[in-house]
C-alpha cells in the first residue's frame, strides 16, 4: 500500500482517466476526494471505490470557476484532514472541430477556462494546502500540448499553457517540497473521444497516431499517476511524462 494514509483529489474523477485514477489511487492505500461537475457519474466513482474498501467522498466543482476549485480544497481538507495528492486533470475538446478562422471567442474561453484556467487554480489551492507538508500536483497536459493537428487550436493553447505551467510550479514550489509533474496522453478510450470512436475511419486514423496502433485504456494512464504520486518517484519533478505510446515521438 504505497499510498497509505495518503490523501488524494481528483478532479474530473466521474470518468476516463480520472476514474480510473481514482480507483487506482484508492486501491494503494489512499482516501479519494473525487471532484467533478458530473455529480451522478462522481458518486459512481465514490460507490466503487467504496465497494472495493477504500475510503472516498465526492465533491461537486466546476473546475472553471476560482471559488468552486477553492471549496472543493477546502472541502477535502475538512473530509481527511489535508491534501498531498491532487490531480488537476478535469477537461473538455472542442466541441466541433473549427477551423481556426472559424472558432468561436465564446468556445476558445470555454476551452481555456476549463482546460488552463481550472488547472491555474488547482495548482494554487492545492499549493497552499500543502505548502506546510508538502505534496504531489500531477496535471494532465496532453501530446496535443506538443504536436499540432488541424482544428484543435483552443485544445492545443491550452495543453501547452499546462506542459509549462507544471514546470514554473515545481520551481516555484519546490521550497515547500511540493513536486509539480504532467502527464502528456496521446489518444485514449474514453468519453471524451467517443464522438470519434462513431465514425470506424476517423477512429482507425487516430488509432495510427500511435506507433502500436491502437487507443490506450485509461488504466495505463492510471498507473502512471499512481507511480507519480507516490514516493518512488520522489526525484521526478518539473517534467511532463508521456503516455502515449510514442506518438509524440514520430512522424506520421
Ligand atoms: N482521452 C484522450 O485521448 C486524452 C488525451 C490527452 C489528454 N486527455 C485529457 O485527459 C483528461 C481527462 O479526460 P478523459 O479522457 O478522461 O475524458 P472524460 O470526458 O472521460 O473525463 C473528463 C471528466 O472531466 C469532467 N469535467 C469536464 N469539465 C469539468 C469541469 N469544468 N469541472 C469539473 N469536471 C469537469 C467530466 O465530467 C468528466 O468526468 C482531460 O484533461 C483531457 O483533456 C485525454
């Protein structure tokens, strides 16, 4: 149990990779503050993790909105007592796939306000929670914070604005023995691709984004966030972990 007497939040834990994080860091030992904005599919979570033995609660936020990323800290220090582990990892696609000359003001704010916003202010809520103990942020960036595709331009600015946001939060923070890291997935199985997934072409052709050719399960991204979270890796900071199955890292 190398997450024993742990406690950890997850934000955008009602689903995909959050979910799957939670049950994962529940099942190495530590109590789970699952956040999300879906409280139905939150509690769901909370229920597993419960009927497998863990110890969780769900809070409701709306990463998005300062206040709401604040509560939810606060709510989970008054649930467990303090927070080492806080996954920032709650985010949205586009909702079409605009052009750029196209997209909409509204929906690029939408998309940074969620994706970039709300991990601004996790990184600084949870910081101050853990400022006198210190911790692990773990925020999920995304190999389209890297690689530019075609019509993904609010998705990108914002994962890019998390690869580095991660690095100036370790330096910044490394005086409170807080590690900042990211994790970078490439394309994963999960609701938030599953538009793709109805159309066999279009998700045959992201599949091949990845050198083996298929979609990742938000458990491989999991057990990464598990490994990061606890103290084996105590020396990893300030860097952004792909998971991705090397399609960062080649030319399609
Ligand atoms: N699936 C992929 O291929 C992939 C690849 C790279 C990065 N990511 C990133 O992984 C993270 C998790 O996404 P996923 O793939 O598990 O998708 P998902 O849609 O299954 O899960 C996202 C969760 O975040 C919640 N959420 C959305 N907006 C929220 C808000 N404003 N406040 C609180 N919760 C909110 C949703 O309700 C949902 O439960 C996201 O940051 C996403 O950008 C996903």
């Amino acid at each position: 149990m190398r997450l024993k007497d742990r406690v950890a939040v997850v934000t955008g834990g009602g689903g995909g990779i959050g979910r799957a994080a939670a049950l994962r860091l529940a099942e190495d030992g530590a109590a789970v503050v699952v956040a999300d904005i879906r409280t139905e599919a939150g509690e769901e979570t909370v229920a597993r993790i419960r009927e497998a033995g863990g110890r969780a609660v769900f809070v409701s936020v709306d990463t998005a909105v300062r206040e709401q990323v604040f509560s939810m800290v606060d709510e989970a220090v008054r649930a467990f007592g303090r927070i080492d582990i806080l996954f920032n990892n709650a985010g949205v696609g586009t909702r079409a796939l605009y052009t750029l000359l196209e997209l909409p003001e509204e929906e690029y704010q939408r998309v940074i306000g969620i994706n970039q916003h709300g991990v601004f202010y996790g990184i600084q809520a949870g910081a101050r929670a853990m400022k006198d103990r210190g911790g692990v942020i773990i925020n999920t960036a995304s190999v389209y914070g890297f690689v530019a595709d075609r019509r993904q331009f609010a998705y990108h600015a914002s994962k890019a604005a998390v690869a580095m946001m991660t690095k100036a939060a370790a330096l910044e923070l490394a005086r409170y023995n807080i590690r900042v890291v990211a994790i970078a997935p490439g394309l994963i199985d999960t609701g938030i691709v599953s538009g793709w997934k109805e159309d066999p072409r279009i998700w045959s052709a992201v599949e091949q984004a990845q050198m083996r050719r298929r979609a990742g399960t938000p458990e491989e991204v999991a057990n990464v966030v598990a490994f990061l979270a606890s103290d084996e890796a105590s020396f990893v900071n300030g860097s952004v972990v792909f998971v991705d199955d090397g399609a960062a890292s080649f030319k399609r």
